[in-house]
C-alpha cells in the first residue's frame, strides 16, 4: 500500500521534468558546480549579506555582457561588460569603496574582480551565485528602464538550467 502511494506521488514529477526536457538542478548541484567553477580568488559576498549590508554601501558593477544587463540587472548596478570591459568606467571608481562584481553565475565577475584587485582597489566581492542566486533568492531586478521586472538573461540553455525563479531570457 504504501508504494503504491509513493508512485501516485512520484508519476506527475516524473511527467513534469519529461514534458520541460530538462531536470531542474538543486541548490545543492549549484553550489557543487559554483564550487568547481570558482578559483576563490576574489572573496564571495552571499546575495543576503549584501541586502543585510545595505546595497547603497557598495558600488555594484555588472560584469555581463550589453544585451544580458539591458534585460535585468541589480538595481543601481553599473555596467563594465566583460569581453569588452569599459576600463574607462572602472578607472573612474573610488579605489576605497567597496566594490561587488557579479554576473551570471559568478565565473566572469570573479575574473573583472581579480583585475580590480590587480588594479589597487581596496574591497573587492564577487557575488555568490551571480543574479541567477540572486533572482533565485528572491531578490528584485530592474530593466534599462529601472523598471522592476521578472526577466532575467539566462546566458543560454545550458546555464539557464540554473536559474530557477523569474522569466529567462536569451
């Protein structure tokens, strides 16, 4: 009787993940992929200390590309780039500010934040999980507009599994 139970159960959540194509990852598969991923070079800052923190504190630098930051970003969040980073924004930032770096996931802004560190900045974070932590969190996001909205740039397909909470874009 009792895995009888357990099958009625267990049916629709097999159907759910064949009908999406994909099986949604766990937290604990995400921080196991950000903990290879990551070289811990810059210090991690998690999505609720900086809100705990108060973000006005921080400069905010989004470390994506154009298209992904126009979608969504933090809000009052700058943006560097990355393939092509705006050196021109960063030699313009207070060295003694502290400064968090995000993108995605976490792998591009750790690399702006090692060169802002290279650089002489005093306070340097990358923000753990990037936006999708971020947005997974709950946390708010704004448009170009600074218009709140539930869209987030999920990179692609592949990395977009990761973002679990808001609309992905690509």
């Amino acid at each position: 009787m009792r895995y009888h139970i357990l099958i009625v159960l267990l049916i629709p959540l097999i159907f759910q993940n064949q009908l999406s194509g994909q099986v949604q990852p766990t937290d604990t598969e995400f921080h196991e992929m950000l903990d290879d991923l990551y070289s811990w070079s810059v210090p991690v800052m998690m999505p609720e200390e900086l809100v705990a923190n108060g973000m006005g504190g921080y400069i905010l630098l989004d470390a994506r590309e154009k298209k992904e930051f126009e979608v969504s970003h933090l809000p009052g969040a700058v943006y560097t780039g990355y393939n092509k980073v705006e050196d021109e924004v960063l030699a313009k930032l207070p060295k003694n500010k502290p400064v968090v770096v995000y993108c995605s996931v976490g792998y591009r802004s750790e690399r702006i934040g090692e060169k802002l560190k290279s650089m002489g900045f005093d306070s340097v974070y990358n923000l753990y999980g990037g936006i999708f932590e971020w947005k997974n969190k709950g946390f708010e996001v704004v448009n170009d507009k600074g218009t709140k909205t539930e869209e987030v740039h999920a990179y692609d397909k592949d990395w977009g599994r990761w973002l679990r909470e808001g609309k992905k874009v690509y």
